[in-house]
C-alpha cells in the first residue's frame, strides 16, 4: 500500500496529498497556479475573495481548458457574496472550498450539484460543527498559517480534529512547506496537507516581486496575527468565525498592531488608503499576507516542481523511519 495515496486522494480523485490553498484576491491567485498543482497531481484552487462573479466564471473555464484533472474553487464568509458562490454552483466544480464560517445550507447546496464540500475551520468544535452539517472534508488550520487564522498551533489542533470527526479525511494547514511536514501530518492522522505561503513563493502566484522577496527574507517571528486589520474589512456575515490575518510586520503593521482603538478614531482615513491599494494591485505593501513558513521557505520554483518536491521528501522521510 502506498502510504501517500490516502483517503484524500480516493475521495477527490486527486494523485498525491497536496492541496494548494486560495490566495484570495489581490493576494498571489492565478489560474496558471492552480492548473500546475492539478497537473502535478494534487489540488489546485482558484480563490475567489474580492472577485467579481464573471471574473470567478473565466478563471474555472481557464483552468478547465488547461487540466482534465479535479480542481477546487474556494468561497470564504468575509466577504461572503452570494452571486459568486451561486457560480461555483452553476459551473459544476467539482470541489467547493469554503473557509472562515459555516453555512450547512450552503454544504447541502453543493452536494446537490455534485461537489465535494471542505471546510476549513481553526477550533476542534469548529471541525465538529463542519462535520455534523456533512463536510466531506475538514482542513484543520493551525494559527501559524497565512492568511485569516487563529486558535491553537496546527501540532496540538490536528490530532484532535482527527479525532473529533473520524473517519473524515482531514487535511493539515499552516506551517508546512515540505515533506517532513507532510510525513508528520500523516503521522498525526491527517489524510493530506494544505500549503498557501509555500506556493506564493512560485514561478506562478501572480504577486509583485517586491512580495515574494517578502516571503523569502521574513523569519517566523516577523509573521504576526493582526486584529487591526478586522476594523479595515467589512463586518463577519453570521455564521463567521473570529479569525485576524498573519502578515509580515512592515511600517503599516508597526503602526497600527495592538492599536485598535486608535485607529478607530483614524478609521476612514486608513480604510481609503488600503483601499486604494488594492484597488491599485499595492495590497501587498500595507498587509503582506504569509504564514510563520515564511522562515522555511528560501526559493522561488515552479508550483509543480513544489508538489513533486513535497512527495519525495515525504516518501524518503518515511523510508528511513520505516528502515530505523
Ligand atoms: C496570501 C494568502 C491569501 C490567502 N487567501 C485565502 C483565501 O482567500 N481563502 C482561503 O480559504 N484561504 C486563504 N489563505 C489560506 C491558505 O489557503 C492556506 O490555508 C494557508 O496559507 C495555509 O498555511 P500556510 O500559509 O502556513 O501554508 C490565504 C493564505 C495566504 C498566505
């Protein structure tokens, strides 16, 4: 039997046990990486944060005419736009991954079409919830992760949301970049991994170079949970979880971490200004978005080269443990 095709791969038709998080919006998605990681075998996304829907809609005809392999298109609760979940519906794709609250309408939804539903959640009754509403998978994310996150670190949360929700696959986050990172999570009982900052750092994350320089040169410490930023986006929509982003400390995140009562009396000032940076393609320079991986990661390769790198680490990890 081979230890990397796991019950992940048999459920989503997928060759080995990597998946490619979204990078929501202005934040590193692109089709050419979702495609790469499909063509290598795993599970590419394409994200859908801050997109609108006809936007979504070309991004999965892309990736279609560029893989005949399973792909996931990912929605999250903040912001959660009903029109472009509706896409995700009407396009058929063949794995919905939803993140930052749970709807178990929209999980009866998607089985009505076919999908396969995940569902990422950060609390061990999170993944229970997720589980009771009939998730086909949960990716339990640890608080070291990129992106919006926070509860406990991924080593005490995975083993008990294997636990919590057996027998459903569960996919490990945050903070893994390799293959011992892969073994281990298999070793802690998880069916498969989930990488988003490793994949920012590759020949096709559609991010500005002055980004991904950031995600080479921050060490884990320099990666911070920043609740401020929850004052800069709009309200949770019910049903969201209480999660903050991890980014790199820069000027902007000097300025305003642990400081929230002051930027709320400057808050329109600084909403404009984070706005405009998107709006401009400069997000990057106000909330570079990475996970405590940062530190780990030292290249920039191609998306499908990561995956291929990922599973011999992980095969020759679990060789010379078998042979010791
Ligand atoms: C820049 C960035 C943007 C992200 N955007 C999303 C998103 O739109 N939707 C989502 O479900 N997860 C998002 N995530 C989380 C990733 O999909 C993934 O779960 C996470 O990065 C795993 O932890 P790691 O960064 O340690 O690999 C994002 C992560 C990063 C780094």
């Amino acid at each position: 039997v081979d230890p990397l095709t796991t019950p992940l791969c048999r459920l989503l038709g997928i060759r080995v046990p990597v998946v490619q998080g979204a990078l929501g919006g202005p934040w590193g998605s692109s089709v050419e990486l979702a495609a790469a990681v499909a063509r290598a075998g795993g599970l590419g996304t394409i994200a859908t944060a801050l997109q609108p829907a006809e936007r979504v809609r070309r991004d999965i005809a892309a990736v279609r005419e560029r893989t005949e392999g399973p792909f996931a298109a990912n929605h999250t609760m903040r912001p959660f736009e009903a029109d472009v979940f509706d896409v995700l519906l009407a396009e058929r794709v063949p794995v919905i991954t939803f993140a930052l609250g749970l709807d178990p309408e929209l999980i009866r939804r998607s089985h009505d079409v076919g999908a396969r539903f995940v569902q990422q959640i950060h609390t061990v009754e999170q993944a229970e919830d997720a589980a009771e509403a009939g998730a086909d998978v949960i990716v339990a994310q640890g608080d070291e992760a990129g992106g919006f996150g926070g509860g406990s670190g991924l080593v005490v949360l995975l083993p008990q949301v294997v636990d919590a929700v057996a027998p459903l696959p569960v996919v490990a986050a945050g903070g893994i970049v390799d293959g011992r990172g892969l073994a281990a999570a298999l070793a802690f009982g998880a069916a498969g991994i989930q990488m988003g900052t490793r994949f920012l750092a590759s020949d096709e994350s559609e991010i500005d170079l002055a980004y991904r320089q950031a995600v080479l040169d921050a060490s884990s410490e320099r990666t911070v949970r920043a609740s401020f930023v929850n004052r800069l986006v709009p309200p949770p929509a019910p049903g969201a979880f209480d999660v903050a982003p991890r980014v790199a400390r820069n000027e902007f995140v000097e300025t305003w971490l642990g400081r929230d009562e002051a930027l709320a009396a400057d808050l329109e000032r600084v909403r404009a200004q984070v706005r405009d940076a998107i709006a401009a393609g400069r997000a990057h320079e106000f909330l570079p978005v990475m996970g405590a991986s940062a530190g780990l990661i030292h290249d920039v390769v191609a998306a499908g080269a990561i995956v291929e790198r990922v599973v011999a680490e992980a095969r020759s990890v679990l060789a010379s443990l078998a042979s010791t």
